[in-house]
C-alpha cells in the first residue's frame, strides 16, 4: 500500500487492491493502518471468540475473529460511491444471513460485532464506528475496555438507535440479546 494521497478519498475497491499483508480500515475515505494487537487484547479476542464459536456449532450463523472484513451498506443500491467508504476489520464478526458473505468477507451490516479497544482506536472504535454501525443496522455491539474489565453492550432498539449501553464488569455475565442460550462468562475473558 502506498501512502495514502492528501484529500483522496478511498474507497472499497482501494483497499481490494492493497496486499493482505496490511491491516487497513476506511473510515469516511480515509485510510488508517491498524497496529499490532497486543497479548492481552489477543486473549481475550481468543476467549470470546472460543465461547462464541462453541455455541454456533451446527448452526446458521457464524463467527469470524479479526482480520476480516466488513464492508456496511453493500447490499443496497448505492447512486455513489460514498457509502462504500467505510471497509471495517471489527475483531469479533457475527453473521447469521450466509448471502452477505463472501471469500473476502461480509458485503453488508453483520448481525453483530465486538470492538476491543486500545488508546490508539479508543476515539475511532467510541464514535466513529459506533456512529457507523448503529446507522447500518447492526443489532448488537460491544466496546470491550480491556484496562478497565469493562464491557458496554448496545442493542438495536425499535426506533434504529442504539439507546443506553447496558454495561459489565469482569465478574459478570452476558446474554447475547441475538440468540437464545448464549451467555458469555467475563470472568473467564478477562482472566489473567
């Protein structure tokens, strides 16, 4: 990937053409390089994708753990490209409609999406996505704040918005409001 051009905006078919050796996110056009995750941000990751993926099994929906991407609004008919602007790479996907899918990843809103923050995407992952995701329709999200043993979990209300989080420590659990059954053990992610 060369570096990006001062007032290019960016868009799906940019970052198709960029090596898979370079996490990359578009948000509004602009391109931004993802860092390394650290160890603690990649076990928890680990262990909420473990959880997750163990409930699923033998069902319709699937779970995809970072790098993958998602790019929202694909399916509808799109007169520009500005709403292809925005190419995701949540850490934790969920989608339950196989006809979103592809090799690359998911072309339209997943039915959930797990956020694990870090001081340099605490801004991008609170806001921006935030903002993106609720206008998409994802029906849940989680922002994950692994200092703090933190969890805010935003679901998608009657009216489109996300409302209120409802929000957890590390001594609790969670019900995934998407499925029946599905109750993640926080003490177990967080554990040291």
């Amino acid at each position: 990937m060369s570096l990006p051009k001062e007032g290019r905006i960016y868009t799906y078919a940019d970052y198709l053409s960029w090596s898979e050796d370079v996490r990359v996110e578009i948000i509004g056009g602009t391109p931004y390089l993802q860092a390394a995750p650290s160890r603690v941000h990649q076990e928890i990751l680990s262990e909420l994708h473990r959880q997750i993926a163990n409930f699923l099994v033998g069902k319709e929906c699937k779970v995809y753990p970072a790098p993958f991407h998602v790019v929202l609004n694909f399916e509808q008919e799109i007169e520009n490209e500005e709403e292809r602007q925005n190419v995701f790479e949540p850490d934790i996907t969920i989608v339950c409609d196989k006809t979103k899918l592809d090799d690359r990843g998911c072309k339209g809103s997943p039915d959930m999406v797990i956020e694990i923050i870090s001081p340099s995407t605490a801004r991008k992952d609170k806001i921006e996505k935030f903002n993106k995701y609720e206008q998409a329709g994802v029906k849940e999200f989680w922002i994950i704040e692994p200092q703090e043993k933190i969890v805010s979990v935003f679901t998608l209300q009657k009216n489109q918005s996300y409302g209120r989080p409802d929000l957890f420590s590390d001594e609790d659990h969670i019900k995934v409001s998407i499925f029946e059954g599905l109750i993640i053990d926080l003490k177990m992610v967080f554990a040291d």
